[in-house]
C-alpha cells in the first residue's frame, strides 16, 4: 500500500547524480514540509563500463535505462537525471515533470599547469571521451592529442593532476565541477564561440510517469520556465537532427533578459576531423521554442549536416 505522502526518488551513486538528487529533495521539502523521501541507489550501464569512451558503447539510455525500469515497475516514483544524458525521445510512460534552473551550461578546461587552450603546448594531449568536445577541440587547436577518459569528476580531476599521467589538460563541464565545490579547478571556461555546449548541459531533468498526477503536481513547483523553454529548442534540435547523445552535435538557447519573450539559438553540427562544421542560428517566440528547434536543424540539414552525421554513424557501433 502507498503512503501517500511518501516519495521515493531514483538516483545514480555518482557524488555529482547524488548533488543533483539531494537538490531535488531539498526543493520538494521546501515546497511540502511534509513529505518523507527516500533516495533508491542504483547503477547504470554507463556506470559500469568505464574502459570504453561512451562513443562505442552503443544504444540509448546508458545513464538512464535501469531508472526508467524501476519507474515502469514502481519501484520509484520519479528519477533525477543530467538532462544531456536523457534520450531526446522519451519512451511513452514517462514524461519531465520539472527542470532546474541551469546552471553554468559551457565546458570548462582543467589542468594542473593552469593552461589554457591558447597557452597548451604544441600536440599536448587533452582527456575527453566526448565526440562533441573532440570535434570542436580539433577545429581550435589541430595540433593537440586528443585521448579517451572515463570516471566520474573527482576521477577525471585527479588524472589531470597527476604528473605522471598523460594528459596536459581535460576537458569537463563547469556545471558538475562547480556543484562539487571544484571550481576552483577550472584553468578555463571555454568560449562558446569555441565550443558550444551539449543540448541540455548544466540542467537537471526530473522525469516521472506521465499518469502520476500527484507527482506532477509536487513538481510543478520545481520547474524553471525559462530554463525549460530553452532545453526545449535545444532538444528538439537534437531530435529533429536524429543524432543523439553521441554524435559532435551542441545546441545553446537563451531568453531575451527583458522580457523573457523571445528566445535565440545557436546550434552546430561538427565533423571529427575538425575540418568541418555547419552552424546555425535563428531566433522565435519563447511559446515557439520546439519550433526553432526543429527549423534551424532544418537548416543545418540543408547545409549538408545529414551527410556529416551519416559519415559519423558509420565509424560507431549501433
């Protein structure tokens, strides 16, 4: 029998999963004094392989298949996800009851000699197991060496910090550092001119079944209108693309600051080699955002990104 007034919330074990999920707790007990919550542990499939770069492990869902089984079971009532790692089409159970307000949303470069992607030496190698950040990385500095690295941020730090290792520099998101109190790791934020960021960076995504009206109710509070709108295009950009998590594809949208309105978006499609890039951007109504979305990787399409990420896919595992 269901205690109604109890919540029990699917997170991943990660330090940064755990930040994300303690928010989401404290939110709702902010919002509803009365409410008992409890936090169900899990691991996932990205969780587990760690020896491979994400790229080749294949298939939808690394971070969040073994959530959204125990969402369907009822084991849990919702799940607290990185929205990046969320599949752009969301199976038909389940839906996003809220999204956070973002966070910084750009990447950020750390490195023990507090380099910069201007002051790396020449052919330095730079850890990043991301086919967007490499793309974008191999656009701005050609010369760099680019290796593959696995783990959550306190191991990926760690490697950066360690002399003996091989990397100069990693790149990882300023979001996830910042949340655990590692900001001050940071050696750069990176441009966005230079690489923008994945759809969906630096927002958590609360994701509950799409017939649990009294969970959504409790989230309603939750959601972040300015935020949602702008994952929103971001997403549909994404989807429209038919690329996934995957491939070098970024999306970034803002709101206008005055009113809140009218939302503008950049969106790009990289090839590997770093040769290649179509970017595209375009502005609409806030009320619109799926909308522009879809025209601008309509655009990109028309541009040739079709065959870029068909050139892409090809090298990948299904």
């Amino acid at each position: 029998m269901t205690t109604p007034n109890l919540i029990r919330i699917g997170t991943r074990r990660s330090q940064l999963a755990l930040w994300q999920t303690f928010r989401v707790r404290d939110l709702l007990l902010a919002n509803y004094p009365d409410l008992t919550i409890e936090l169900v542990h899990m691991t996932t499939k990205g969780d587990r392989i760690l020896d491979k770069p994400l790229p080749e492990i294949g298939g939808k869902g690394l971070f969040t298949l073994e959530l959204e089984n125990a969402l369907v079971s009822g084991e849990i009532d919702l799940a607290v996800h990185s929205l990046k790692d969320l599949p752009t089409e969301m199976a038909e159970p389940f839906t996003l009851g809220a999204i956070l307000p973002r966070a910084n949303p750009f990447d950020a470069l750390v490195s023990r000699e507090k380099y910069t992607l201007a002051t790396l030496p020449h052919g330095a190698t730079v850890g990043t197991s991301s086919l967007r950040r490499r793309a974008q990385l191999r656009a701005f500095r050609p010369d760099l060496k680019l290796e593959n690295l696995r783990g959550n941020v306190d191991t990926r730090v760690a490697k950066a910090y360690d002399p003996a290792g091989p990397y100069a520099a990693i790149v990882l998101a300023v979001a996830g550092l910042q949340r655990l109190d590692r900001g001050d790791e940071i050696s750069e934020i990176i441009d966005a001119d230079v690489m923008l960021p994945a759809p969906g960076q630096g927002a958590v995504a609360v994701q509950c079944r799409v017939d649990d009206q009294r969970i959504l109710e409790l989230l309603a509070a939750l959601d972040d209108r300015a935020t949602h709108s702008a994952v929103t295009a971001e997403r549909a950009f994404l989807q429209q693309l038919e690329a996934g998590c995957r491939l070098p594809v970024s999306a970034y949208a803002t709101l206008d600051d005055a009113t809140g309105r009218v939302i503008t978006m950049t969106g790009r499609v990289s090839g590997l080699d770093g040769t290649r890039a179509i970017t595209v951007q375009g502005e609409d109504r806030v009320t619109n955002a799926a909308a522009l979305g879809v025209r601008l990787a309509e655009d990109a399409l028309a541009q040739g990104a079709d065959a870029l990420l068909a050139e892409i896919r090809g090298d990948l595992p299904a």
